[in-house]
C-alpha cells in the first residue's frame, strides 16, 4: 500500500485532547489497511518507563537541568529503538508528544535556554524528524478543567506556567509551519477528530501519490 513509512506527532498542553484524537486517528489508519504503531513520549519502552516514572512522580526535586537530559535519553532511546526501525518497515508511527513539548516545557514553561534545548534535541534525533506534528491549541482554563485525577509533577505547575508553555508552542508553530499544523481543540471531539483527519489524508495523498 504504502511505499515508506510515516512519523506523525500529536502535540499540546496537558488536557488539549490530543490522546484521544490520537487513538481515533490510529483506528481510521487502521482501518485503511495501515500498519499503525502507537507510542509516547517518555515511557515507550523500558528504559523510558524507568524514566517516566522518574520525571512524573519523583518525590526528590529535579533541577530543571536533570529533568532535561533525562528527556533526551527517553527521546534517544526511544528513537532509535522504535520510531526508526518502525519508519523503515512501513508502518505510520503516531507518537504521543515528541522534541516540540521538550522545547515548549523546558525552554519555554521553565524559562530555559529554548535554543540550546532545540541544538541537543537534534543530538537525541539523529536525524528523524515528523513528517507532521498536529498541535492541538486550547486555552490553560479549559485544559485544566478537562484533566481529572491527581497531578503530576508537571500538571501541577499550574495555569501560567501552561501560559508560557501553550505560547511556547505557537512560537514553534510559527518556526515549522510545513511540518506543524494547530489545530483548535476548544471545538468538540468529532469537529477536532474531522479536521485531525483531514490532516492526516492530506499528508498521505501528498507522500504516496494516492
């Protein structure tokens, strides 16, 4: 069916959705005969659910700068191990957050140096890039009220550090507009779904020549 594989990933603050539209998005694949690989950023693979648990959970305060590299392992990790040899099979890889919540967490919500973490994120990469990233855009107020259970470490930095982290987003969108598109998930789930959708048959007619 389709010459090559592809690498789609689904961005967004904390409670925008993109999960579900995620999932949703894998059973239309699925159901048009691709081999759909599902994954995530950190925690796909062992090592990353080490990691996870580490930056998620950890009762030991992490200095800004270990959060970062620990990351980076996940992401260098995770690449290598996953997304490329799934890439190279054929098979549409939909990963749940990738290097751009890397960029818009720590270099934008913490306020660190967003270029250096951009230069390192490269390292990690080795040269996989998305062929799209869906950046789902939803205001701090309603993405909090959409979350439900216990926060993390990172839910629970609060409204203006999503602030810094959603505008942190828009200005990587703005860096990348053929590979990033945003999508406003302040609509309902099916208009969201429709136009996540829409996205993705766009890119594929346009890869494949369908």
């Amino acid at each position: 069916m389709q010459k090559k594989g592809l690498f789609i990933t689904f961005e967004g603050t904390d409670g925008c959705g993109k999960t579900t539209q995620l999932n949703m998005a894998a059973e239309f694949l699925k159901s048009k005969g691709y081999e759909v690989v599902i994954t995530r950023e950190p925690g796909a693979l062992e090592t990353g659910k080490k990691i996870r648990q580490i930056l998620l959970h950890s009762e030991e305060k992490l200095s800004d700068y270990c959060e970062m590299f620990l990351f980076l392992a996940d992401r260098a990790q995770h690449v290598e191990a996953l997304i490329k040899p799934a890439v190279e099979q054929g098979k549409i890889v939909l990963c749940d957050r990738h290097k751009d919540s890397h960029i818009a967490y720590q270099g934008y919500g913490r306020e660190k140096n967003a270029q250096l973490i951009k230069e390192l994120n490269q390292i990690a990469v080795n040269g996989i890039e998305p062929d799209l990233t869906l950046l789902y855009c939803v205001s701090p107020e309603v993405a909090m009220k959409r979350l439900s259970g216990a926060p993390d470490r990172i839910e629970a930095e609060g409204t203006k550090f999503q602030e810094r982290v959603l505008e942190g987003y828009k200005k990587i969108a703005k860096e990348n507009p053929e590979r990033i598109k945003v999508i406003n998930a302040d609509n309902s789930v099916e208009t969201v779904y429709n136009d996540t959708k829409n996205t993705i048959i766009e890119l594929i007619e346009k890869k494949f020549e369908v």
